[in-house]
C-alpha cells in the first residue's frame, strides 16, 4: 500500500504541477516520497530542509530517538 501511495503522490505532484503537503509518520515514505521536510517536536518545529538534512539533524535524532544516557 505504501508504494502505491508513493507512486500516486508522485505522479499526482508531476502532472498537475501540485504542491502537495503530507502529514505522515510513516518515515519510510516521508523520506522517499519529499523534496523538503519539517520536524515537529509536540508541536514545535525543531528542523526544516531536504530529507537527509532532517534526518542527520541532532535534535530530530533526540527527539524521535532518544538520546543514550
């Protein structure tokens, strides 16, 4: 069902032409199928940019991972 999704979303943004905004947590397809992303940490924004940007980001990595103690 995710490909599907993926592929749909996909096709929907290049032929319209569309800016499609995507609440989701499914990270996998979050990541594959998004030229920018914005983090939220119980409401606040904590980082914007490309996927690989947000995902090497250290309070992106705290928040949804945690940190060792």
């Amino acid at each position: 069902e995710v490909a599907v999704l993926m592929t749909l979303l996909r096709d929907i943004r290049d032929r319209l032409q569309l800016t499609i905004l995507l609440v989701e947590h499914h990270m996998n397809l979050v990541m594959r199928v998004s030229d920018k992303v914005v983090a939220l940490d119980f409401g606040k924004k904590i980082a914007d940019g490309t996927p690989t940007e947000v995902q090497a980001n250290p309070e992106v990595i705290r928040a949804y991972l945690g940190t060792e103690n």
